[in-house]
C-alpha cells in the first residue's frame, strides 16, 4: 500500500495560533484545490487551539493531519488522518532529533497505523523553527543532499522535508535533495508566495506547502499556489 502523500502535490497547513485572512472560512480552505491539510505551528500551540481547527476542517472531504511540536499538543480524533511528525536532522538541541518523540512514546499509546515521520532540514535561521531547535541553517547545497541521503538511506525517512519558513528559499538546494533521494517523497516549504514561487518550487519538490499566505493574503492566493504546483506538473512530471 502506498503512503499518503505519493499523489499528493499541494498541502495547505493551518497554524491554530494565527486567524485566516479576513472574509474567509475554514470551508474556503478546504475547497481551494489542496490535496491535504495539515494542521501545526511552532510557538503557543496548546491542545485546545489544534482541536478547534479539527473540528472546523473535519466535515469536509480533504485528507486532515496533525502536524505536532511537542507531545502535549497531540490531539486524539478520529478525523484525523493521522499525524507528520517532524525530526528535525540539523537541530542543535537533541531534543528535536529524538528526545521530544522519545516522551510522546513514554506518555501517550500511539496509534502507529496512522503515525509517520518527517525528516525536516531547516534552513531559514531566522524562524522560530530554527531558534527553537538550535538547527544549524549554514548548509550547502552538498550539505543539504547528504541530510537528505542520511534521511532516506540510514534512517528511513519517508518524508524529507525542506523548511525555509518565513523566506522563499535556494532551488538548488532543494534540487540537491531532489536528486540525492530515489523512494522518500521530498517536501517544500517557506515563502511560497505566488503562482511563480509556487510553479519554482514544484519543478524540484514532490509537495509543496503552503502556510503564512494563508493567513496573510487568504484563500484565493492559495488557489494561485494551487495552479503554479499543478502547471509545474504537466511541464514537469512527478517521479512517481
């Protein structure tokens, strides 16, 4: 059986700590064309606040996941599709490799069926994803394809996730991921802006996300995102 995410072009993820742009809903968000929905943010999440946006998400027809910063946060809903949970390779803080997921086993029952990993490497040191993981963002485009090699080869990795959160990021680099991985399915986030930043990115990347334009400019520059990743695909098919 196939993961999830190898027929998927476009995630839309929902920080439950930000509002959506003025005039939208949540229904608009799940209607703008995006294969999933992912649901995460890195500062000031709390329980409550991701159960909110499930709640508001789960009576449409779009694949939902929960994307977790830390145990406390995880939510235990069946309309949930399941849960990406990030490792991030090039953290300085231990904790973001294995510790933070090492507590979330002592906790809590995983449900394992509907629970899988992402191999993030973070680039932008400007985010809180980078302050708050201590990662190492001074890579190379070597650097990066050798992360993403590790990722998939030594550990397994189903996903490799790069995250430029907050800044439109190197092609090159997510190029190098691209081509140093053959089965891991290679995801982008960070400044996808626009119709061009999306269809950019969508010539080296599997899938791309798409989360700050959510907030900030609403729903209809979604759908754009939407288009740019689905006209990259016809000019550029997806290897798999």
């Amino acid at each position: 059986m196939s993961a999830p995410w190898t027929d998927w072009d476009h995630i839309v993820k929902i920080d439950p700590d930000k509002d959506l742009a003025e005039g939208d809903t949540f229904e608009d968000v799940c209607r703008t064309g995006t294969d999933a929905i992912e649901i995460g943010g890195t500062l000031d999440m709390t329980e409550e606040k991701m159960q909110q946006v499930i709640d508001a998400c789960a009576k449409y027809d779009v694949p939902l996941y929960q994307e977790p910063s830390n145990p406390a946060v995880v939510v235990e809903d069946e309309a949930l599709d399941g849960y990406l949970v990030p490792t991030v390779f090039n953290a300085g803080d231990v904790s973001w490799v294995v510790g933070a997921h090492k507590e979330w086993v002592r906790i809590s029952d995983i449900d394992w069926d509907r629970t899988y990993t992402e191999a993030y490497i973070v680039l932008n040191p400007e985010a809180s994803v980078a302050q708050l993981t201590e990662a190492n963002c001074d890579q190379s485009a070597e650097d990066v394809a050798a992360y993403a090699e590790v990722a998939e080869r030594l550990f397994g990795q189903p996903v490799v996730y790069i995250e430029y959160s907050g800044t439109f990021g190197d092609p090159e680099k997510v190029r190098a991921a691209s081509e140093a991985i053959e089965e891991a399915t290679l995801f982008y986030g960070g400044g996808i802006g626009d119709y061009e930043s999306a269809n950019t990115m969508a010539e080296y990347a599997d899938v791309i996300v798409v989360g700050n334009l959510l907030h900030e400019a609403g729903c209809g520059a979604v759908e754009r995102t939407v288009e740019g990743v689905r006209d990259a695909r016809s000019e550029v098919p997806n290897r798999w």
